[in-house]
C-alpha cells in the first residue's frame, strides 16, 4: 500500500478544446472593429468624447476623513401608511440581526469594514422633512404602489433640489394588493416613468412584494442592503463647508432644584451626543438648532465611539457567543431593554417578570437590575478584599487607606478596576502588569510619600518624574527607596549594555529599609545575590542623572499656547507647567499625581540655553574644532586611526539607552546623513526619469485635461494639511483646527428653553447645525426666486413668506422687484407668471449661490402644494435701491398759448420747489414741464407744454418712491411645541378676520360709485371766408344753409280713399314679410357658408401636409445625392456621368 502511486490526472477532450480556443484569442483583433467608413469612425469618435464629457464633473473637496469616516445618514421618507417603520426594522435586522420593538431616533448599525449606516425615519411632517433633506445622504423614497405619487412626495423632492440633491432611490410597497398581473405590470411602469422624470433617467427602484412576520422578504432587504453598501456618494457644496450634528441622545443637566424653584420654567443646560459631520467644529462656533434657535456651545468633549468600525483586534477579542449579535447604537429605541431619555436611563422588562428564572434569555437592561440587585458591598470594601499584586512575584497584595483628600479616594475607587484573573499567577499576565510597570525609579518612590515599613503597597497618586535641570533634589541626596523588579524580564537584558559604560565618581545611596535585595525577597538579614544588572546601581544611576542633564527637551509650543490658559510671558518663564509629561504608560490611569504649580528652587529658563566664558573658550582650541569636523557633511566619518573617540564622560555617542523613558519620549536614532540624502538624490532621479519616459513614449498621455488637474491639486492640499497637524497632540489639535469629522462628540449648550426638553420626541430629528462667523448677524438679502408652477395662489409684496434657508427656518416679510433695464430696481406689487424676479428681505446673512424654498404655511391640514417658491441667494447687503412708482395727478385751471396754470397736485410751494423741472404729461399725450410755482393758490404751480392743452385734459407727473424693507424676522419653533406641527407664525388680516368672523372694514371714499358724465357738445368747424376765398373749389366747404321756407311737398295735404288705405296696409305688410324672409335667407346661407369653409380649411390642411411630406422626401433625396457626390464612401471610385 505505500509503494503505490496514483496515477496522474489526464485531462478530457473538453479541456483541450478550450486550452485550443483560448490559443487562438492571442490578443484583441483590431480589423473586427473597425469602422468601414470614416464619418462613421469620427462620428463614434465624437459621441465617445461627448459621454465621457457628461462623466465628468466638477471636482469638490471631500472633507470626511479617510481613516474613521462618520457613519452615512440614509432616511427613511413617504407618506403616512407607506410601510416607512418596517423597512427601517427590517433594514436593522439585516445588519444587528436584532429586533426592534420601537424604533425611535437615529440607529446606527455597521454595514461594513469601513462603512457605517445611521437610520432615521421621516415623519409626515414638512418640518422635519426640511430638516431630513439637508443632512440625508442617502434617501429611500418610499411610494404606495397601490396608491401611486402623493403630494407629500413631491413636495419633498423639490425641498431636496432647494438644499442640494443627495442620492435617492425608490422603494415601491404594497403591491401585494394588486393582484392582476397585467395590472401590476403597468403599475410599475408608470410610477417608474414618474419617478425616473422626477430624480433621473435611471434612477434605482425597488419593489418590495409584501409583508412576512412584520417585516419584508428578507431576499428583497438583502439586495436593498446590497446596494446601500457599495453607493458612494459626493459631498454637497453646503454640507462641505458647515459642521453639523444628528443627534442620537439628549440628556439635561439643569440642576433638580432649580428645575423646583422655578416650577420647570427656567433655561436649561443640555447635553448633546453624535457624530460630528461636514467640517471640524471648533468650540467657539455658534450653533443653530431648526426649530429652537441659535446656541453658544458651552463645551465640547470627544467621547470613545459606541459603534466602532470592526478590525481584527476586535474580531478576535469578541466571544463566541457575540458572533451572532452585531452592534447597533439607538439610545432613544429599546435595543436591549435600555432607553436613554432626556434626563434619565430607563429599563424596560416587558411582560411578567421573575427574579428566578434562567431559561428566559435576558436582556442587557435584565442583566444591569439583576446585577444591581445582587451588590452587597461597597466599591470600597470590595477594593480592599481584592488580592492585586503590583508584580507578578509581589509577596504582600495592594491594600487600601482611608484619606482624607477627597480627590484622592475618588481617584483610587475609580482607578483600581483590575480583572480579578489577574491573580492567578500566570506568565502572561504577569508581565502584561509588569510591562505597564517599566521604569519605576527612585524618584517615583520618594514623591509617593508612603512609609517604607508598608510593603508592597499600591500607591495613592500616580508617580511623578521630576527631573531639574541643575541636579539632584535634596530628597535624591538624602536617599529615599530604590524599587526595581525582581527579573531581568522586567527591564530586559541590558546587562550588556550596562557593562559598557564609562566609569563616573559614585553616588552614595543609603537606603532607610535596609537591604534591597531583602526587603525583596521578605528577608532581614540574608544578603541574597541578585542578578548582574543589580550591581553597581549607584555608578549607574549617576550617568543616567548625567545623561538626562545633557539631553535637550524638546518644547511643546502647541501645547502650551493653546492647551493652557496662562498669558505668553508666563509661558515663557515656565510658570504653571508641569515639568514632565505624564507617562504614557500608565494607559489605565491607576497611579494619579497630584500637580504642584509651586516655585522651585532649581527652576531656570529653559527659553534660553545658560551660557559662561569658560565655555566658550574651549572653542578657540583647535583640537576641538578638529574633534567636531567629522559631524559635519563635508568632515571625515572615521577617524584616520579608525578608533572611535570617546565623549568627555567615557561614554560613546548614542550608546546610552535609557530604561526609565517611555518609547514614544525616546530621542530618534541617529541616522547616517550620507545615507538619508543619497536615498533623497535617488527618489529625485527616479521621478525625473520616470516624467522623461512620459513625455518621451506618449507626450500627448502625459499632459493632465483640467479635471485631473484639478482632482491632483485638491488631493495634494489635502496630504499638506494632514501632514500639517500630523504630529501634534490631539487636544491641542482640537483647539488650532477643531474637532474632526467622524468623532463622536457631547456638546453642552446653555441657555436653552425649557420647552425643548417639556415637549420632547425622539420622532422628529434634533440637528445641531454649526455656523459659519459671517452666518451670525442679520441684514437685507437680494435673492432670485421664481414662483413654483403647482402653487395655486399668487406671491404678493408685503405678505410673510417662511423661507428655509441655510440650517434655520423663519418667517419674514419679503419685497418683490425686477430690473428695469439696468437703471433702477423697480418693486413688483405680484410675482410675475413662469419668470424670475428678484426678493429683498430682511434676515440671516447667508453667502451667496446657497438655494432655498419657501412656504406660505407649514401646516399639515393644507390640501394644496405647500412649496410656494424657490430660488438662491444673489448678494448680501446690497446697495440698490428699490423704487415705487408714484403718479401725482392735477388739472389747468388756466390756459395760455403753450403754457398752464396746474392745480390740486402738490400742497405747497415747497413741494412745487421740490419738483421744478420735472416731466409732465397730459392723458392725451402733450408732453410738458413743471417750471415754477405760484402764489395763490397753494400747490399750484406754471407749466409750459408742446402744445396748447385744455380744460378738460388730465396733467400727471410719473415719479419714484424710494422703499425699504421691514425689519422682520420670526423663527420658526416648532421643537418648542407639543404639537410640531401646529406651529403658527404672523398672518394677514383677511385670515384673522375670516377666522373670527369679523367684516371688511369700507371707507366711504374707496366705494364703486356710478360716474354720470355730461355729454360732451363739440362746435362745428369755421372756416374764415376769407380763406373760403383763397381755397380751391375742390377744398371749399359744401355746407348748405338750411331751408328757411317750406316747400310745396311739405306744405300739401294728402288725402287717401279708403280703398287707397287698404292698398297702402297691404303693401306695408308685404315688405315686413320679404325682410323677414330675407333675414331667415342671410342666416341659412351664412350657416351654409361657415359648414362649407370648415369642410375647406380640413382639406387645405391635408393637402399642406401632402405637399410638406413631398417636399421633405425631394429635399432628402437631393441631400442624398448632394452627400455622395461630395463624400463617396471609402473604396469606391466616384462614379462618371455619362455625356
């Protein structure tokens, strides 16, 4: 059975068939391509260019940070009833696998390694869906399928294009209630139309069949899912450049006895929690919240992320039974029976509960009561019970003291949380314990304060290094004890580099516990030998004082500026600092120091480096001068004798390595100069090298089209300004730059009104929007607007308008004006019909190109488009005036040749005196000039004219009125109300007068009155005789004279028989009947004539679209020609015409 061998795999007929295809395919045929015409290959060639045009867009900088992005927003938006709660439910089981009974706030679930989803539900509330669309990066439209489009759809789309478009994608629910297939086929067609005219053409719909067990198919919310996770999206312009918040968790801190004293009616002090979006927020910036009001933030704090991103560290370190149970972060649902309320943490245990039961798994908030429940001691007695030791081979444990500092019992009850496994004694964690222990000294001993007849005692405060700069402190000389571990693990093997040192004068160490290696070892008198690293500990601690004396520190300008509240000359001198940094190894805070801001008696200016004569003279030797050569690039690196020279201590250059100093406050290790500015001189030629291959192989590939250009210089400001902050502390980082994006931050606002927290609900979303320095005062806006088409009334100057713009919502009272062909601003009484026009209202400055939308009332009830208008901010604070006409009407009370006296215009000289020069005209439109006034009667006032005018001509003066608008601003508090959305702001009187049933008041003056005009009796035309004479007899006038005598026809009487009456009556009679007939005649034959010219105007219209086919089929047929003839296809020879 050993021996045999198996027989090698021989492969079929199919697999050579396939290995003998693929042989063929030896690279890309380029003759199967190719056009056969050149206008088809150029006209390829030209839409191929126009769609990678269209590809293309604007480059905008994308300020989230690469490392820990914030997690991506994605609401949930529809109408009432459309099925937006168990999308979200199933969404969050998708990703937690976890349940949600109540889903209320924001949810954040991890969708991935890098990626992070916070779910959120829009309520059907147009307040909160203004809120939704400005910070939504990802919106799931929800729409009835068996229903169709409502207005609350549309209304938020266009609420969506005011505050810039972020990616959306339709969800089509309830189509389990169509049940014809046909029907539902053409369902999803139409509302897919819709909806792909509305967002995009290809825009991304999903169809959700039905409901199973509360929730949807768990194949169609996989491919949802799916699809969620791989969008990427690109940042908007208004986002990009203002911080903002979506808060998860509120929390008050307003004193309870304040709360009492003023019966819950006093500002409150709040507490804020999310992840911080858009730009760094610095703590100085002002905050707005929609619906409450603008906030100075009081303080702002990074806390740790409780929904991390997964890594392996993570992974590994989870349990097996987590496997199964994502993370999800929702503090206003009840993920896991725990709900985080405005003040107060509640657990909630559904149904019947029993202490005694453990078949029943338990929730997270179970679990908390039951362990609260089974506490029977303090944190105090626990801590002095335990049996910590400080090292793993430690004889005596940690015990606990009674203090009367406050400061420091808290400090211990809060700093001794070690896992009780530590005690078992294992090698691992006892050199975890003993590595967070490296670097205990002598010092740190001393400044304990603890009686060395104690033992091994845990310590009270963390141990504090001070090292002066000029020398040991009176304690060092005195002695104090000498700690160092019971291995040579603890510190590693440094016996070697021990053994090198120079040898230095002694320092005498007395120790006052006796022996080191007893007191150890738990023995008095036996002197035990220790390991090699033990001996010569006074020589040794000598040259390390020697050697942290020469070092240089290296100064935290940063730090000091920005982290400290002293003034410059004190930080300068030194005063109020604390020597050292506190040992980064003390990651889990045990040992707590307590800072001295005291003077010292060895404190020096560390600003400058003390200089003395003697010093500088040793510079003269040019021994010295020689010795320092070789540390420069242009010196010898050896020696010519090749022995290393030592230093005036005995000790080589860079050999020391210091055993207290933590790793990150090690100085760097020296590096070969020569070598570091070789590799520099290589990178250099290897980039100039690779630019020439470039140019040289492809010169046209090597130059970079604008939008590369501009992608590479976004891409390399952004590596500067990381590499800017790079090395900075991330406190003092906070304060230069400001909190970055994708922290998880608690922001405290003071100030704020009581009604927020009396009326809270977790439903509606609470933003913290921060605002830019120029957003915080108030002036005039010039904005463009434009009516919206589907808003039925028409927009009036003067009327309140709620504007959304920006992060606030308000009410002001807006001016409509148009540009009156560059001259001046002339104001609008109605906003035109399907055209722009210009707004000036008093408000928010906010910068220009940042759109807006408004509305006319924000009230749910309404049946109507409630979107009234949009447009975007043109300039702030502009100078333009906007001007009202003003007609002055007057009439003559006197006329001369070309010249009148106008009265009941003006009321005085003085406003005569105002006028003079000015235009006037006459209804008939005789042009004139107002010249000067006159003494009697008031107002009135000499005008000369173009012509003569009369009595009754009407004399106006067309003028500008200057106006301004009213200084109105009504916020929008809807967050302040019980009710969200009942929120009233001004109204017009005609609604106040409507809703309390209350008249229009009439004037007497203002009343339609009948006018009765005289009418008016012109003169006849003279004509001199005179000029009679002179005119030819064709232009004479033919007037005649009337008759002054009667004449004989008129003067006889006439005297008809009775036959002759008859004969007459008859006659008369059959005149009316043939006008009659001829009436009746006239209308048939115009009836007749209208049915026939109709007939006509239908065969015209054939016999047009006849001859506009047949002329379009010839002028095709000629292009045709006209084309071959000037471009014959490639390969034929242009034909001859035969003659």
């Amino acid at each position: 059975m050993e021996t045999q061998t198996h027989k090698a795999h021989r492969p079929g007929t199919k697999t050579e068939k396939k290995t003998k295809g693929r042989g063929k395919q030896s690279g890309f045929n380029e003759k199967a391509f190719a056009p056969k015409s050149g206008r088809r290959a150029e006209r390829e060639g030209r839409r191929n260019v126009e769609r990678e045009q269209t590809r293309l867009h604007v480059p905008l900088v994308d300020r989230t940070p690469d490392d820990v992005p914030p997690p991506v927003i994605v609401a949930i938006v529809g109408p009432s009833g459309v099925g937006k709660t168990t999308l979200l439910k199933s969404l969050v089981r998708r990703y937690s696998k976890q349940t949600l009974q109540e889903a209320k706030g924001p949810i954040t679930v991890v969708g991935g390694k890098k990626r992070r989803l916070t779910f959120i539900e829009c309520s059907n509330d147009l307040n909160s869906m203004i809120d939704i669309g400005k910070i939504a990066d990802l919106v799931l439209l929800m729409i009835d399928g068996s229903y169709g489009f409502e207005m609350d759809t549309f209304e938020f789309l266009n609420i969506l294009q005011a505050h810039g478009f972020p990616k959306v994608i339709g969800v089509l629910t309830h189509l389990d209630l169509i049940k014809k297939q046909s029907t539902l086929k053409s369902t999803k067609k139409t509302i897919k139309k819709r909806f792909w005219t509305e967002i995009y053409q290809g825009a991304k719909l999903f169809y959700l069949s039905g409901v199973l067990n509360g929730r949807y198919p768990d194949t169609e919310i996989l491919n949802l899912s799916r699809f969620i996770s791989v969008m990427k999206f690109r940042p908007l312009i208004f986002r990009n450049s203002h911080p903002y918040l979506l808060a998860d968790r509120i929390e008050d801190l307003t004193p309870r006895e304040t709360i009492r004293a003023s019966k819950g009616k006093c500002d409150r002090t709040v507490t804020l929690y999310g992840y911080l979006r858009g730009t760094n927020l610095r703590q100085s910036t002002k905050v707005h919240i929609p619906g409450v009001g603008d906030m100075s933030i009081t303080s702002v704090k990074i806390l740790g992320d409780p929904c991390p991103l997964p890594d392996a560290d993570s992974e590994k370190r989870r349990k097996l039974s987590e496997k199964k149970k994502l993370l999800v972060h929702a503090p206003m649902s009840d993920v896991g029976g725990v709900i985080y309320d405005k003040d107060a943490v509640w657990i909630n245990v559904p149904g019947n509960f029993t202490r005694g039961t453990t078949d029943v798994p338990l929730g997270e908030g179970e679990k908390m009561v039951l362990d609260l429940q089974d506490v029977d001691a303090t944190l105090a007695d626990t801590v002095s019970r335990s049996q910590i030791k400080l090292l793993g081979s430690s004889s005596t444990p940690l015990t606990v003291e009674a203090h009367e500092d406050e400061e420091d019992h808290e400090s211990l009850a809060n700093d001794v949380e070690v896992d009780e496994e530590g005690t078992d004694g294992s090698e691992e964690e006892d050199h975890s314990v003993e590595d967070k222990d490296e670097g205990i000294t002598d010092e740190d001993e001393s400044d304990s304060g603890l009686d060395p007849g104690l033992g091994d005692r845990g310590r009270i405060s963390s141990r504090k290094v001070m090292r002066p700069i000029s020398g040991p402190s009176e304690r060092e000389r005195g002695g104090a004890d000498v700690a160092f571990a019971d291995s040579d693990s603890d510190l590693g093997d440094g016996d070697e580099e021990w053994d090198d040192r120079g040898n230095s004068p002694p320092l005498d160490l007395e120790d006052d516990s006796g022996d080191l290696s007893g007191e150890i070892d738990g023995t008095d008198g036996d002197k035990v030998a220790g390991p090699a690293w033990k001996e010569n500990l006074s020589v040794k601690a000598a040259a390390a004082f020697a050697e942290h004396a020469r070092r240089k520190r290296r100064k935290d300008w940063m730090g000091s500026i920005y982290s400290s509240h002293l003034t410059p000359r004190q930080v300068v001198n030194g005063e109020g600092e604390v020597s050292h940094e506190e040992d980064p190894s003390d990651i889990d805070d045990f040992f707590r120091r307590k800072e001295t801001f005291g003077q010292k008696d060895d404190e020096l200016d560390r600003t400058k480096d003390i200089l003395s004569l003697e010093s500088l003279r040793e510079w003269e030797n040019q021994a010295t001068l020689d010795s320092l050569r070789s540390a420069f690039i242009t010196g010898h690196h050896v020696p010519a004798d090749g022995v290393v020279t030592e230093d005036e201590d005995g000790t080589e250059g860079g050999d020391f390595e210091d055993l207290e100093a933590d790793e990150s406050r090690q100085p760097p290790p020296p590096q070969d100069i020569e070598a570091t500015r070789a590799a520099e001189l290589a990178a250099k030629k290897a980039e100039l090298k690779r630019k020439f291959d470039e140019q040289y192989d492809d010169p046209e590939a090597a130059k970079m089209d604008f939008y590369d250009e501009k992608k590479e210089e976004i891409n390399r400001q952004l590596q500067i300004n990381r590499a800017e902050f790079e090395g900075i502390d991330a406190e003092a980082r906070a304060l230069v730059e400001g909190y970055r994006p994708g922290s998880y931050v608690r922001i405290e606002l003071s100030n704020v009104p009581c009604e927020m927290i009396e009326h809270f609900d977790p439903h509606y979303p609470i933003i913290v929007g921060g605002l830019l320095p120029s957003e915080e005062r108030f002036g005039y806006l010039q904005v463009r607007i434009k009516r919206h088409r589907w808003f039925t009334k028409i927009l009036k100057t003067n009327d309140p308008l709620i504007f959304s713009l920006g992060w606030r919502r308000f009410q002001t009272v807006p001016i409509y004006s148009l540009d009156d062909h560059s001259i001046r601003m002339r104001m609008l009484k109605y906003t035109p019909e399907h055209m722009h026009c210009y707004a000036t209202f008093y408000g928010p400055v906010s910068l220009p190109n940042t759109g807006f939308c408004t509305f006319n009332s924000l009230d749910g009830q309404t049946s109507m488009f409630r979107v009234s208008a949009t447009g975007v901010v043109l300039d702030v604070d502009r100078s333009t005036k906007i001007v009202k006409k003003l007609k002055l009407t007057g009439v003559p009370f006197k006329i001369f040749k070309n010249t009148a006296f106008i009265k009941d215009m003006f009321n005085s000289a003085l406003e005569v005196a105002k006028f003079e020069g000015a235009h006037v005209r006459t209804v008939s439109g005789i042009r004139g000039q107002v010249k000067k006034a006159l003494s009697k009667p008031d107002g009135a006032f000499r005008a000369t004219f173009e012509d003569k005018v009369l009595m009754s001509d009407i004399v106006f003066l067309r003028a500008w009125y200057s106006i301004q608008p009213r200084k109105f601003y009504n916020p929008v508090t809807s967050l302040l109300l019980s009710d969200k959305g009942r929120w009233s702001g001004m109204r017009l009187t005609g609604e106040v007068r409507k809703e309390q049933g209350l008249k229009t008041p009439l004037a007497v003056n203002s009343t339609y009155k009948t006018i009765e005009r005289a009418p008016r009796r012109f003169n006849a035309l003279k004509v001199p005789k005179k000029l009679q004479a002179a005119l030819p007899y064709a232009s004479k006038p033919r007037a005649m004279k009337p008759q002054s005598e009667k004449t004989y026809m008129a003067r006889r009487a006439v005297v008809m028989e009775p036959e002759e009456k008859k004969a007459v009556a008859l006659m008369q009679q059959i005149r009316a009947l043939r006008k009659d007939q001829v009436v009746r005649r006239r209308e048939k034959q115009s009836e007749r004539k209208a049915a026939h010219r109709k007939k006509a105007e239908k065969e015209e219209a054939l016999r047009a679209d006849k001859e506009k086919e047949k002329r379009k089929e010839i002028m095709r047929v000629a292009g045709l020609k006209s084309r071959q003839e000037m471009e014959p296809d490639e390969g034929r020879p242009k034909k001859r015409r035969k003659t």
